[in-house]
C-alpha cells in the first residue's frame, strides 16, 4: 500500500536535497507548480512517465519513492509486527506497570511533553538535538519513556531524521506511535518495544544510540545496557547520554546519617557510570555540564527522602558524546 503523505514528503526532502524550488522542479518536469505541491501534500501521486522523470532526477528508483522501507524488518531479527510497532517484549503490559500505562494514556503525557519540546526557547536539550540530528544515518532512542528522551529535539532539528523510538514499556512506544503518526507524519521514524540490556538488533546497526536518563533508569544490568549499546553501534558511531547523579564532593559534604541512607535507597544516585562506560568499550567520552537541580524544588521519592533527613542535595546533569571508534 502506498503511503500518499509519505510520498510527498520524500518528494520534498528530495527536492531540497539537489536545491529546487517547487516551481523550478516543475519547469524541468513540464507541469505546474500546483502538481508538484499537490504530491507534496499527499494529495495526488504523478503518472508513471513523471514517476520515472523524478527517480532519475533523485538518484532514487520508482519504488524508494513510492514505498515505505522499514530497517527494522530489514534486520531479520524476529519479534512480532503489529500497529507499527516492533515488539521483542510481550504485547501485553507487564502488571507493575499498568498504572503508569493507564496514566499515560489518560493524562496525555506524550503529547504534553511534545508540545512543551515544541515551546521551549531554551532548553539543555536542544543544542544537543541538533548535534544528534547532524551526524545523520540511523538514530536509535532507548528507553524513550513519556518525554521521548532527545527524539523530539532532534525532529526538531530535523524533522527527517531517521529515528527507531524504542522503550521496554509497550505502552510508552504504542502512544509515540499514535502520536507521531497524527502528529508529524514521517516516513523515517519506527517504534519498537524491547529491553536495551539485550537489544534485538544486529552488530554495527545504528549512526547514534541517544539517552536521556534510560541507562541511569534502567531496570536490570546498566553495564549490560552498555555494552548492547556499543555492540549495535557502527564502528564511527556515538552513544550520546544524559544523566544527573550526585557528585562526590556533594555526597562527602553530608552528615554521615544522610550519606548512609540516601545511598541505601538510592544507590544509583551516586554513581556516574563513567568507568563502565569505558569498560563497555568506549575510549573516548566527552563530557558536559548541561543542567543541575536541587532537591528543594523536586518531588522524586529521592528529593523527600532528603527533606525527611533535612538536608539539600545538588545533582549535577551531564551529557556524554562516547565514541566507538
């Protein structure tokens, strides 16, 4: 079946990519402006004749432009295919989760957190959206959850980058689905629900793995995450990931009754995951101070536990571009 909205947009994202106007590609091709921005609106498909003019004017065949590709399914790598959305989970919602799903859904958080994405004039995530967007090929956002992590920063650097939204959590990855698909429309952007400390994709598979707090997030084994994380990266790829964590000159500042049980409850909160980075096989990582935030205007189970013991923690936010090369 023939996607007539992703047809226009291909023809636009070609069009620009060889610097025609819509008015100069319909010169060369002898028909009306109107025509080409009907294709591009995905409201008329051109004749077979015209079909071929703009595969050989693109540099594309007649089926790159009329057909959808998806690189997952590309991969051969199983799962089950169902409402545009990869799944190497279960379908079903595991019970934990249920209520988060449910909230999702009814509260609207996905498209909350676009539109804000969308409004922001500052934000730490949108110089790196665009760093992202810039390196091209085939990005791949783990652990997405309901702000989408960096994707929605990077389509808006490039709304055609090439992006694989993925989380554990079907229902996080079915509402982005919904969401985008109404919302933006791309024909380069897939869904697939799976679990990142064992990714279903083969070696050398993706330009970017992007991460905003999944790996810190993770639930299993983060040095497992990593390491699946370097194996699906190609070998001139970048793992960019964001997290916050408490630093040490911080952590030795408080009083002993405070460090004991903060690291207790949260021991993740204090680890940087920079030495497991580099064993997972990055070599080069650079680093950025991006954001920090303190616990007297937070509501994290984190943030209580400190008003609880009465005291006020600083978490630094980094960002860290890791290189497989």
């Amino acid at each position: 079946m023939i996607h007539k909205l992703h047809f226009g947009k291909r023809v636009a994202i070609a069009r620009r990519r060889i610097g025609l106007s819509q008015a100069e590609l319909a010169e060369k091709l002898g028909v009306t402006a109107q025509a080409v921005s009907k294709w591009e609106c995905g409201s008329a498909i051109p004749d077979v004749e015209l079909l071929l003019e703009l595969s050989h004017l693109f540099g594309m065949t007649v089926n790159e432009l009329l057909e959808d590709t998806d690189p997952i399914a590309a991969m051969n790598i199983g799962g089950e295919y169902a409402g545009g959305v990869h799944y190497f989970v279960p379908r079903a919602e595991a019970p934990q989760r249920q209520g988060f799903a449910d909230a999702l859904r009814r509260e609207g958080w996905v498209a909350r957190n676009w539109r804000a994405s969308r409004e922001a004039r500052e934000h730490p995530f949108l110089p790196i959206g665009r760093r992202i967007a810039m390196r091209g090929g085939l990005i791949l956002e783990i652990g997405a959850g309901p702000g989408g992590g960096f994707m929605p920063f990077i389509l808006r650097a490039d709304p055609n980058a090439s992006v694989v939204v993925s989380d554990l959590c079907p229902s996080v990855v079915e509402e982005w689905r919904r969401f985008l698909d109404a919302e933006v429309c791309s024909p380069n952007l897939w869904y697939a629900a799976c679990d990142f400390t064992a990714l279903p994709f083969p070696d050398n598979a993706f330009s970017v793995v992007s991460d905003a707090g999944g790996v810190a997030n993770c639930i299993g084994d983060r040095r497992r995450a990593l390491r699946e994380i370097h194996r699906v990266l190609r070998p001139d790829g970048v793992f960019v990931t964001y997290s916050g964590f408490v630093s040490r000159d911080t952590y030795d500042a408080l009083p002993e009754t405070a460090r004991q049980r903060l690291r207790e409850a949260f021991p993740e909160a204090f680890e940087d995951l920079y030495e497991e980075t580099v064993l997972a096989g990055f070599r080069r990582i650079d680093s950025e101070a991006v954001a920090g935030w303190d616990t007297d205007h937070d509501e994290s189970g984190f943030a209580s536990l400190c008003r609880e013991l009465g005291v006020s923690v600083r978490w630094t936010g980094y960002v860290r571009y890791c290189y497989k090369d």
